[in-house]
C-alpha cells in the first residue's frame, strides 16, 4: 500500500513538473504516531481524489506537498510557514487536530492563503475568530456531539452518564451534548488524556444504572474503552452511544463483533445512495484494500471543493477573492449529498443516525438509519463579524 | 456507595497492582543487583506484546502464542544485556539513562518497521465476556485470568528468590555486590539470568495486558514510569517491596480514580468538583510516594542492610 501511495504521490509530482501553471497545495497532517490513523485516511482519500482527476484539481495540474506535523503544533506551523514563504502553494489543508490547526493556520489568514479544512473545526474559529479564508469541508466540532444530544433526547434517555478526556476538546464534546440533551446527566466523568484501562470508570457506571452512556474517547482510547465495556458484560444493560468517528472502520477494525450494534451520529455513511458516494468507496477500497472512514470521505470532499473553486475561477487562482467566491458557492457532488457554507464558511447539513451491523458480505459497516439533524448549522455564528 | 461496587474496584486494583508488579520485580532486580539504571525495560515489555500478537496468530492459540513469547522475550533481554548493556554497569546512571534512552528509540523504530505502529492480539473468545463472581457482580472473565496468572507469578517468584540457590545468589548480590563477587558468585552469569528472568517478567505482563489495552509503539514508556514510582515505594532491589509497592500503586490509583470525584462532589461545587477530582485522582499515586520517601527515605523495604 505504501508503495502504491508513493507511487500515487510520484504521478502527481511528475505531472505537476510539466505545466507552468499549476495549483500547489500544501497538506499538512499528523501521519506518524499513535494517532496518524486519521491522518493517513485523509491523505489517502484526497491524493486518490487528484489522481482520479488525472492529477489535475480544476484543470490545472497539481502539485500536493505532504508534510507531516508528528502530532506537534509547533512543527505544523513550521510547515505551514514554509508552504507559504518557499513554496508559494495556493491552499493549504489536511490537518486533524484543534490545537495544531489553531496554532498553524492563524499565519495562512495572514498571507491570504485559504486553508481548506478536512476534519478540525474549532468553537472560536466559528465564532469571534472566524476568517474570511477559512473554509470547512467537514463539520463544526460541536455538531456530531450535538447529534449525539439529540438522539439521546429522542430516544427519551432519562439518565445519562458521559466520559471524556480532561482536555479542551473533551470539556466541548460534552458540552455540545448537554446542548441537546434535555435529560438529567448522572455523572460527567473526565478521565486522563491517552488512558488506556477503564477498569474503574466501568465499575462506576455499572453502580450508576445510567439509561445511556455517552463517550468522547478518540483513537486508541475509545478502541480499549469499548473493548473493555463489552468483557464487563456493561454492554448488555446499558446503551452506548458514540460521535461517528467513535465506531467507523479505523475502530471496527482492531475491536471487531464488539463494535456490533453501536449507535453513533455523523454527516456521512458508507451506504449513502448517491452516485458520488458509490464511485468514492469503491475507488478508495479497490487503491487502498479497505474501508474508508468519514476522515477518508472529508478528504476526498477537500479535494473535490478545491478542485470546484479552481474550475470555476477559470484557472485564475491568484485573484483569491474570485476563489472565495467560488469556494462559497462549493459547485461539486459531495460524498454526503447536498450542504451549504453558512456565514462563517461553516457547513450547514444533515446528521444521521448510524448503527454498526454487517452488510451483504458479512463485514461490519455504519447503516444510516435515520436522520436527527436537518439543514444543521452551529451555536457560534452569531458571534462571526464577517459578512 | 454498594459493597459490590466497592468488591469491583479493589479486583481492579488487584489485577493492575500485579500487572505493575511483574513489570517492577525485573526493574527492581536490575537496579537493585547491578545498580543499572534501565530506562528500555518498557521496551522489552513491548516486545513481549508485539512477540506474543505474531506467535497468537502463528499458532492460532493464545496459551500457545503467550507460552513462545515469554521466552523468546527473555532471549532478547539477555542478547541486549550480554552484547549492549554489560558494557554500561561501570558508567554512572547519567550514562545509563541516555543510553537506554537512546535504546527505547531505537527499538521503537525497529518494530515500527518490522511490526508497523500497532499489531492486533484479540482477547480469546471463551474469556471475552463476564462472569457472575457473587449474586449482582459480574467481572470480565479475561482480567480474572490476569489476576490469577499474577499471583501464581508472584508466589513463584517469592520462592524461587527466597528458597532456591539461585534465589539466594540474588539476594546476596542486591544486598551487597562487592562482597558476593569476593565470595566467589559468578556475577556475570547471575546479571545475564537476572535480565532474562526480568524480560521473561515483561513479556507476561505485555502479553496479558496487550488484549485489554492496545499493542503498538510506544506502550512501555507510560507504564515504565509507574513501574518505578513502584520499585522507589518498596525499596529498590526488595522483590518483596515490588509486591507490596506495586499492589499499593494499583488500589491508590484505581482508588483515586473511581472515588476521588464523588468526594470532591460532596464537598465542593460541581464545576470545581469536575474540575479538581480527575487532576488530583491523576496525582494519587505520586502523593502516595512521597508520603512514603518522607517516613522510609529507603522505600518500604529496602534491600541494601
């Protein structure tokens, strides 16, 4: 597979060679380390995309710079600053987490570069930091834990029981929600960052009898935590809900039969029935050998609005007013069917409900059953001055 | 608060104190006998995950796939320690510190390259779900097999440092080493059995533990610095101080994290509560040292008379 890739990234850089014009994009993600799962998905999934274009984002060949942030704001926005000043590229993209985003892209705003957002979408960047060059092609961070609220709520949960991470990412997660859970919360448990046994929690919540759990545990951590929930037997009498990151097929693949059954919230599934959806997973599984997870599919949907916004200015990228405005109007078929930028260049769209269960060849995948949000912004924008 | 809740958390406690122990019983031997400092001990408990995941999947049988990795773990300790580390017990610790730090680094990249980031060892499917201990508390099967495999661990190691020669030999050397050199103990031989025992240890622990938490790059630094906090609590080179030590870690620590918030809550206000429990449950088990080192500067037990 990692020849492939490098072969992948060769094409591009060898077409890009030839043109004299061409579109630079500078892709900064965290691929190395415990957490470059989510990373690598995005990579792939958006060199996948160029390559399926021929190389080419909106007619114009192009050139992808993949730089590896190693889970380190300081290196991110050392990578940024060199994208911007030597390379010269036109947008940049790819990284994962909130705190190197934040700590990266303020020097993009600077230099008028638009930095095109596939997965972190900060609170304060949607509300009094928002920037007229900031484009999100994922979904605001609150949104999936928001969904999550509302289906907790639906569901007519009376008592819920939430865990997450003593961090800032973690203390939003659960405040987006509480946003939307009209229930009584029992218990708001903050374990440690990168913990690994929830022998003690567990033992908590079994006291409790929660109606719902609900966990904000990304990565390796909700990898063990659902492992360890379903050998204590918890599963059995308590509901676990999780955002649609907390199940999807990096999760399904080292937990397995456990994952089956898990309620999670997102913008996209792997079963959506439209034509886009089903040319990317079939594409990005017959490259890559594997399921793509929404990471995957917010990397291509990147791809896909860059290669939107170039086509539609014609090829003349400097001129980046006309870029915005093309960015804005986002004329592309998205993976997760229609959406819209809001004010703050936030997407507004629909959150499902998903429920992991076998497909027609037994393997374990996300069903979309049901939708809890429509036409779904975020509780920031009003603080957004941009117009 | 219920008694079987209470019953629960102290199984956990139990089960990660003796999971620490195994780890801290190598360390403490090495530091205690050879006055090493060996930073790379988590290392060869990672390699124990990482052994056991590839023989689990050779095999097609967990025991099995445990049984090979252990001392094949153990293999490798005494490769490192004949052709790399021997080398090192007449430097002072700074030295012993940065190259064995430079080692967890090397061999985090080694297996990153022969093994990739993380490796799967799934938890055998008899023991995957609960079993009914007493009327109204089930416990994981899986992690009663830890604790039971931990104690038998334990009393073999008791009897063989306590009632063997081999045993004795240890004892001499970590109590005093220049007078069992003088009295004829083959030093060499001992450190060399000494680190493949304390490897073998490692790689029990790695791969009891790699199916309850995750096998990749990267698991031994976390734990190796529990598993000193353990060997400075019970006195460096005492096995029975590891013991002690780390049982006392694994009841402070799964202690402090299941009620430690509920005491805060009903003392403080919740946004304070939710605030300071979780920071100070993180804290117990360093508190609980240096509450320790303040009356037994030596640690509880410690081996050097």
């Amino acid at each position: 597979m990692k020849i492939k890739l490098l072969a992948a990234a060769l094409l591009v850089f060898s077409v890009s060679a030839q043109g004299a014009d061409k579109v630079k994009v500078g892709f900064i993600s965290t691929l190395s380390g415990p957490s470059a799962a989510i990373g690598v998905d995005i990579r792939d999934a958006f060199l996948l995309a160029v390559k399926m274009n021929g190389g080419k984002l909106g007619g114009l060949p192009a050139e992808v710079l993949v730089g590896d942030d190693q889970f380190k704001p300081d290196v991110g926005r050392q990578i940024a600053e060199k994208n911007i000043r030597q390379d010269k590229v036109h947008f940049l993209t790819g990284i994962v987490f909130s705190n190197i985003m934040l700590a990266s892209v303020p020097i993009a705003f600077e230099n008028k570069i638009i930095y095109v957002s596939p997965n972190a979408a900060p609170s304060p960047m949607a509300g009094k930091d928002c920037s007229p060059y900031l484009f999100v092609a994922s979904w605001p961070n609150d949104a999936y834990h928001e969904a999550a609220g509302q289906h907790a709520t639906n569901r007519g949960y009376k008592n819920a029981y939430l865990i997450a991470p003593n961090y800032q990412a973690g203390k939003d997660s659960l405040t987006g929600f509480k946003r939307y859970y009209k229930g009584n919360v029992v218990a708001e448990v903050y374990t440690q960052l990168g913990q690994l046994d929830y022998a003690a929690e567990l033992a908590q919540v079994r006291a409790a009898k929660p109606d719902a759990l609900y966990i904000f545990l990304p990565g390796g951590m909700g990898i063990n935590f659902i492992k360890q929930f379903v050998a204590s037997g918890l599963s059995k009498d308590v509901p676990l809900i999780v955002p649609g990151f907390g199940d999807d097929q990096d999760i399904i693949r080292p937990v397995g039969e456990a994952t089956l059954g898990l309620f999670d919230t997102a913008h996209w599934a792997i079963d959506f029935d439209n034509a886009a959806n089903k040319k990317f997973v079939a594409a990005f599984e017959k490259e890559y050998k594997r399921l793509p997870t929404v990471f995957a599919a917010q990397g291509w949907d990147t791809a896909l609005l860059i290669d939107a916004a170039v086509r539609d200015t014609k090829g003349k990228i400097e001129d980046v007013e006309a870029v915005r405005k093309a960015m804005k109007a986002a004329r592309f078929e998205s993976v997760r069917g229609p959406f819209k930028f809001n004010r703050n260049q936030m997407p507004i769209q629909n959150y499902y409900l998903r429920v992991v269960a076998k497909d027609a060849q037994g393997r374990l995948v996300n069903k979309t059953i049901g939708t809890v949000f429509k036409d779904h912004g975020d509780a920031y924008v009003q603080d957004c001055k941009m117009k | 608060m219920s008694w079987i809740l209470i019953a629960e958390q102290s199984l956990n406690g139990l089960q990660f104190g003796l999971m620490l122990f195994l780890l801290a019983a190598g360390l403490t031997l090495v530091f205690g006998i050879m006055d090493m400092i060996n930073l790379a001990h988590g290392s060869l408990y990672m390699l124990g995950a990482f052994l056991a995941s590839t023989f689990v999947q050779l095999t097609g049988s967990f025991t099995a796939g445990v049984l090979l990795a252990v001392p094949a773990t153990a293999v490798l300790g005494m490769i490192l320690e004949i052709f790399l580390l021997r080398n090192l017990y007449q430097r002072d610790h700074m030295a012993q510190v940065l190259a064995t730090f430079a080692l967890i680094l090397i061999i985090n990249e080694l297996t990153r390259i022969v093994w990739g980031s993380d490796a799967a060892l799934p938890m055998p499917g008899a023991l995957s779900g609960p079993v009914e201990l007493l009327p109204g508390l089930p416990y994981p099967a899986y992690r009663l097999v830890i604790i039971v495999v931990g104690l038998a661990v334990a009393l073999l190691l008791y009897f063989l440092v306590t009632k063997t020669k081999v045993g004795m030999l240890v004892r001499a050397g970590a109590s005093n080493r220049e007078m069992a050199l003088a009295m004829g103990v083959n030093i060499r031989l001992l450190f060399t059995l000494v680190f493949g025992a304390g490897a073998a240890l490692c790689a029990v622990a790695g791969a009891l533990l790699a199916p309850l938490l995750a096998v990749q790059v990267g698991m031994g630094e976390n734990i190796l610095i529990l598993a000193f906090v353990v060997i400075v609590i019970g006195g460096i080179g005492s096995i029975r101080g590891a013991l002690v030590g780390a049982l006392l870690v694994g009841v402070v620590d799964t202690i402090g994290r299941a009620f430690l918030p509920i005491v805060f809550g009903a003392f403080f206000q919740p946004r304070v509560a939710s605030a300071a429990g979780p920071a100070i449950a993180s804290v117990t088990i360093y508190l609980l040292m240096a509450v320790v080192l303040y009356f037994k500067p030596q640690g509880l037990f410690p081996a050097r008379g």
